[in-house]
C-alpha cells in the first residue's frame, strides 16, 4: 500500500470516527433535548389565528391592561433583554417590588407548566394572573373589559380575532389572544437544527461542547425546582 494511499485512508477511518462520535453526542443530546421547533406550535382550546396574533401582540405591549397605566406584560418581560426584567425581583403597581424574579416568556408556550410553582396550566390561564395581581398590573377583569371597549379598534380587531363570539371583548379572549402571541416568541438556534439532524449547523468545536450537557444535566438533577 502507497504511502498517500494509507494516509488517505487513515484519514477517511478518522473522519467516520469523528463522525461516528458526533452522532453518538446527537443521541445522547436527544435523551434530554427536544429540538425547538421554527413554527408556531398549536396549543389547546385556542387556534391559533393571524388574528389573534396581531391582537395579543398589541395586549402584550399594551399598559393600559393596568390599574396605573405604566405596566405592561413588556414591563417585566422586556423581549430585547431575553424575555424578562433582569432584576432580582420584579417592580410593579405603585413601585412595588414584588417577591419573584420574572421567568422569561421566550419559548415559554413549551413549559409543562407555568410560574415557579406551575400554578396555570398554560399559558392563557397565566396570563389573567399579572393583570390582578396587587404588585404587578393591579387590575380587576371589569376595567380591563371597559378600557378596552372603550377603544374603538381593539373592538375591531377582538371581533376580527374572535368573529364566532358574540361578545368578543372579554377577559377570556384577552388571555387566548396574549396566549396566541406568546407561541410565536420562539428562537430556534444551531444547536436546534443540529439535534434535527443538520451536520452542518454547528461547527466541530460547538459538537464537542454539547459533551457539557452532561455537566448541565449533571447540575439539572441536583437542583431541586
Ligand atoms: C411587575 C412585573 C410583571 C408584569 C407586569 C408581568 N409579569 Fe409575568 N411574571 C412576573 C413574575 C415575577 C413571574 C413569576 C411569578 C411566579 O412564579 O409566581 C412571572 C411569570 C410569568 C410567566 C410564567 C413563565 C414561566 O416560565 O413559568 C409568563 C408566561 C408571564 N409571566 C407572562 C406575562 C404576561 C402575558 C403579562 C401581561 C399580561 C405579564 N407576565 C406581566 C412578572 C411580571
């Protein structure tokens, strides 16, 4: 056998072994990583429209959803700072500082559950929580009703979101519409595309450090939530 013929074999064994190895790293990655998907999931008891979208994505930027009208879901949930306040513990109503840190809403429609203690179901459960509460928005769902009434074309676009119900303005929709917009706050990444199946979304030094997974897991399972 030729020299260059034994490197050039030796280098092909190499290059299966190594890609041998990253797919023995995707398998186990899989064990504990579902790939996020890049469409917008469905969720129950809520299709998701345009519509809706549109209308959650106003609610969610709205701060006229509070009592003061300074809080808005963005308020602790900023989405240009990972989809929450970056403080301790959140300020909200009167400037209060409230008792828990601001989980991120980014990716959030995927939780099993949601708050720290996964008290809401979901997502559209959750979202009539803020608005009540005394330290966040400090609202009651009548005046949440009324001020939105009251504004000509968030009748239009509840009736365009909800064109079946005959009272589309409620407190109700207000939760499906903010659901709806929330399910669109998705980042799939390389690493995503990676766990897909895609060699070519991560470079070789990002494939071997997804060996840290097993640290992360590692820490994961010690960490009680
Ligand atoms: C004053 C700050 C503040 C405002 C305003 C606020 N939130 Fe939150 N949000 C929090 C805090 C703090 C938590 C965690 C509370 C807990 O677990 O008890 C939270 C939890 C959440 C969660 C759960 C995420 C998870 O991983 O469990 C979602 C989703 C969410 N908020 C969405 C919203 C929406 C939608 C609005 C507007 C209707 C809103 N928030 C308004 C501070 C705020």
């Amino acid at each position: 056998m030729s020299v260059l013929r034994g490197l050039f074999l030796t280098s092909v064994a190499a290059l299966a072994a190594q890609s041998a190895v990253a797919q023995d790293l995707r398998t186990d990655a899989l064990d504990y990583f579902k790939p996020l998907p890049s469409t917008v999931p469905a969720v129950a008891d809520n299709p998701i429209t345009e519509e809706k979208i549109d209308l959650g994505k106003a609610l969610f930027f709205d701060p006229r959803l509070s009592a003061s009208g300074v809080f808005s879901c963005y308020s602790c949930h900023n989405l240009t700072t990972g989809g929450d306040d970056n403080m301790e513990t959140s300020v909200g109503h009167g400037w209060q500082k409230g008792p828990r840190n601001s989980p991120t809403v980014l990716n959030a429609v995927f939780n099993e559950a949601q708050f720290w203690d996964g008290r809401a179901d979901d997502l559209k459960a959750q979202a009539k929580g803020p608005i009540q509460a005394g330290v966040e928005m400090a609202n009651t769902p009548e005046n949440v009703v009324a001020t939105l009434s009251s504004m000509g074309d968030y009748v239009t676009w509840f009736t365009d979101a909800f064109p079946e119900d005959g009272e589309p303005v409620s407190f109700d929709n207000m939760a499906k519409a903010i659901e709806a917009f929330e399910a669109t706050l998705l980042t799939p990444a390389p690493f995503d595309a990676w766990l897909n199946g895609d060699d070519a979304a991560m470079t070789e030094d990002q494939v071997a450090g997804s060996g840290a997974c097993s640290w992360i897991r590692a820490v994961c399972r010690a960490t009680p939530v």
